[in-house]
C-alpha cells in the first residue's frame, strides 16, 4: 500500500465520521441501492428467463452477479469453445441448463425473455439486432460496437423493435459514481474545464497475454463460426483467447477500458454526445507479441464544455484507475472505491506578490483597502479552509455489476429507461473509435454528426 493511501479494509477500521490522518476528512461509507430487478417476491411462473451468449471472464463473471439479482434465472449459455461450457454451469452452481455452440437456438427458444451478449466485439451487431428481431430484450457487454456504423445499426434495430438494451459498463450504475454525479449537479466544482482520467495495469493478464486452456484444439472450438464476420484466418489459440489485441475483433484499449472512463464521464457529467475532436498518441513499447494495438495510449477528446485526457498503460500502474474532475471551485477524484470532493480556495484573493514592487505607501493602501472589502469570516480563517473535504467509499463487498444487471431487469419488468441504453452506449463506443482512428491515421480525427462519421480532421 502506498504512504498515506486509505483501502477499503482501513476503511471499515476506520468507520463511517472517523477522521483520516492526512486527509484531514470524514470517510462516508455510502449506502447500496436496494436491487429492484423483482420490488416483490414472485412465483416461478412469472420469473425472468436470460440466456447468456458468450461465458468467457466477463460472461461468467455476469452469470455469478445474477445470482444476487432476485426474480431473474440463467436458463442456457452459448460459446464456440465447448470448456466453457462447463465453466458456464460452474459460475451458476447448476448443472441442468442448457449449453451449445449455436447460439440461434436461444435466440429462437420462446421461453427465453432476454439475452446477453458477452461474445468478442466482433459479434455485437449481429446478436443484437437478431435478439431485438426475435423479441428478446438484450444485455450487450462493453464497448456496444466494433465499427461506428454498427452502432448506429444497433440504434435503430432496439427502437425499430421497441426493445430494451443496456451496455456493460457497469459504472454507471455505481453508488460512488451517482454520488459524483451529486456533487456535480449541485454546482460545488463551479465551472469544470477539464477532466482528467486513466486506468493503467502492469501484468501480462492487463495486456491482454492471457494463457490458453491446454485442451483447446480445433476439436472443441467452432473457429469457422467465431470467424464469421472476420477476415479468414487459420486457427489460432492466440487470437481466439487473447482477441482483444487484433482489430478483426476488438478495439484494443480504447475499447476495453477507455469505454469505461467515457461512460463513467458521461454518466457524472450528464454528457451523452461524442466529442467533438480527439487525438491520440502511443506505442508498443514492450509487448512486441504481434498485437496490432498499442500497449500505452493517450487521448486528448475537445466536448463542448471541457476537455478530457484519457490514459491507458499498460507497463506501469502506479496510479491504476482514477477520475480527476478540475473545477474552479473544487476538485473532485474518484480512486479506486473511494471518492473524495476537496474545495479550492477562492480565486479572488488579495495579491501579495505583485505588490512588492510597489513602494510601501502605496501597498499598504492596497491591503487595508481589500481587506475591507473583502472581510474575514467569523474565527479569522478563510471560507476555504473552514470548508472540510469529504470522502465517501463503497462497503468492502460492494458489487457495481449486480446493480447494473438488477437496473437492466427491473426495466425489462416496467419497461421503464435503463441508465446506460442504447444510444448512451454508442456515444461512448464512438470515443473508443475515435482514439483508435486517430492513432491508426496518426491524426486528429472529427465527429461528423451530419454523416454520422469519424473522418480525420
């Protein structure tokens, strides 16, 4: 733990109002949203029936979440790779669901209500608009799209069919973040110009250098159908568990992990439009495995009101994920579970430096005048320094993704807005390929909202 640093663990030590050496702050533990995906007990018959398309990391890691969501059940899983199969059933504590390769067959199936998708990028469109065709309402992980006008497409087909989608980007449904987004809307940070945000790893896992199941074999992976939609490739293990690394099917780290800033950005700031301009720096500097996207990347986005840096690196992660909202008022950062709001002093303070090239007449007039003008609080201190920074951290067993899944399904019962729909997914998708364009074509790049676009600036 680094000097000074406050975990989750030294939270709960410390208590909700307990005072944090250094911090000079209260620590907050905030309260979790009561899961509303079923507001009553319900009998089987009237049960919310998913399947789940997809059951790698994320697709499991989804399923385990499900099960703290009440009135909901997993009922089949596809995936190309038949060891998932297993893993799928595992992750739900059963063994009695079904499990295939084809993944039509659930679409198709009329007891199923809903879908989630948690294949490769590469996959989204199709499954989407074909569950939308089908009548299901569909869950699509992050990032929505892996091309900008299969997001667009993706758009139209949930509100041709009137269906409901959420997108994974589970931050969104984050008690830190609405608490950020509470601090935002009530005007505390005064005017914000910028916004600062990274996620950084430094492990092999973090870079997408992920090991491969020693049964794995053309045997029991469909790599023909995994293709579909890609350009044909011979098999390769590399590419069907590390995908993230090839363009075919997945944007890198813009789409994995710059999504996630984006959403969490547009969620607080109440912002759901792409930037207006974005230009991205970066390189492969140590994971010369033939991965085709950087290993760090930088992105300056222009929105109409601040402007936004992004970084992912993968080779150093000594500041890992955090948020830094500068405003003239205050300063705002989300770190890890913790969130802390820290005011800033006033801009109109008496200027004590420039004076001192006045004689003295004449700067002593000058203080005593501003003095009176601008007269101290009660107790002689600053309004500033008597304003206290806050902190406010999640319980230690917090789940952020459980709440996202229970909001998507509470809005399947009362067909009521989901918090990330659609369009606010495609929004943030555009970001992730606007870096990736600009990178590629080492340029600036537009949103071209009349073509609908990303063309280079």
């Amino acid at each position: 733990m680094k000097k000074g640093a406050v975990t989750r663990r030294n939270f709960i030590k410390l208590g909700t109002g307990v005072a944090v050496t250094g911090l000079a702050a209260k620590v907050t533990i905030l309260e979790p949203m009561r899961l509303a995906a079923a507001p009553r007990p319900v009998p089987p018959s009237d049960t919310i029936r998913f399947a789940i398309l997809g059951t790698g990391v994320e697709g499991c890691s989804l399923l385990r979440s499900s099960l703290a969501v009440p009135g909901v059940e997993c009922v089949a899983a596809a995936d190309l790779y038949d060891g998932r199969h297993i893993a799928a059933k595992e992750a739900l504590n059963c063994k009695d669901i079904e499990t295939t390769r084809e993944y039509h067959r659930l679409i198709d199936r009329k007891d199923i209500d809903a879908i989630i998708c948690a294949t490769p990028d590469h996959w989204h469109r199709r499954i989407v608009e074909e569950a939308c065709q089908a009548g299901k309402d569909v869950y699509c992980e992050k990032p929505m799209s892996h091309m900008v006008e299969d997001g667009a497409a993706m758009v139209a087909a949930v509100s041709k069919y009137n269906r409901i989608c959420e997108v994974g980007s589970q931050r969104v449904s984050n008690i830190l973040y609405a608490k950020a987004k509470e601090i935002w809307d009530s005007g505390k940070l005064g005017m914000v110009d910028s916004i600062q945000a990274a996620w950084d790893r430094n492990t092999d896992g973090g870079a997408f250098v992920h090991p491969i199941p020693p049964d794995a074999s053309p045997q029991n992976i469909d790599w023909d159908t995994w293709l579909d939609g890609a350009p044909p490739r011979p098999f390769d293990l590399g590419r069907f568990f590390s995908w993230r690394r090839f363009r075919d099917y997945g944007a890198g780290l813009a789409g994995d992990l710059f999504v996630h800033l984006l959403s969490g950005i547009q969620f607080v700031t109440g912002t759901n439009q792409p930037a207006e301009r974005a230009y991205s720096s970066g390189d492969i500097y140590y994971y010369n495995d033939g991965r085709e996207f950087p290993d760090l990347l930088w992105t300056l986005y222009d929105y109409p009101k601040f402007k936004v840096v992004l970084r992912c690196n993968n080779n150093n992660a000594w500041e890992g994920e955090y948020f830094r909202f500068f405003g003239k008022n205050g300063t705002m950062g989300i770190h890890d579970d913790k969130l802390t709001f820290k005011p800033e002093a006033s801009s109109h303070q008496m200027d004590d430096y420039s004076i001192y090239g006045w004689p003295k007449k004449l700067r002593d007039q000058y203080m005593s005048e501003w003095m009176k003008e601008h007269p101290l609080p009660r107790g002689g201190a600053s309004k500033a320094a008597l304003a206290e920074t806050e902190v406010f951290a999640t319980p230690p067993t917090y789940n952020d993704q459980t709440d996202h899944l229970a909001n998507f399904f509470h809005a399947m019962r009362t067909r009521q807005h989901v918090v990330e729909d659609e369009v606010f997914g495609h929004h943030a998708a555009l970001g992730c390929h606007m870096s990736n364009q600009s990178y590629f074509n080492r340029t600036a790049v537009v949103w071209d909202n009349a073509a609908q676009q990303v063309r280079n600036a």
